[in-house]
C-alpha cells in the first residue's frame, strides 16, 4: 500500500507539472493514465466513485 500511494504522489506531482507548463503529448498521456492507474488501487477510489456518481445523477436535475 505505501509504494502504491508514493507512486500516485509521484504520478500526481508530474502530471501537475505537465499540465501547468501546457506540455502535451505521449509522455504527458502515459502519465495521467498511469495516475489513474494507481489512484484507482487507493483507498480514495470510492469515495471518487460515489462523487461521480452523484455529478452524474445532478445532470438531469439541472
């Protein structure tokens, strides 16, 4: 658990960069994929789940 959670600070922190200084490509795509990747192992998966699950229900409503 604590390499996985190192390796999403450590995907987060460089697709942060990435996207502050507006560089695009295959290299910043491989990056916020693997974010993803790791981020979805956490323990912060469900609570990301049931957030978008509610935004999604909140859409007809609007």
């Amino acid at each position: 658990m604590a390499i996985t959670v190192s390796l999403v600070a450590l995907f987060g922190l460089v697709l942060f960069f990435l996207l502050r200084s507006k560089t695009l490509g295959w290299g910043s795509a491989f990056i916020a994929v693997m974010f993803g990747f790791f981020l979805a192992s956490t323990g912060a998966s469900g609570p990301i789940n049931e957030l978008a699950t509610a935004l999604i229900n909140a859409i007809p409503d609007l």
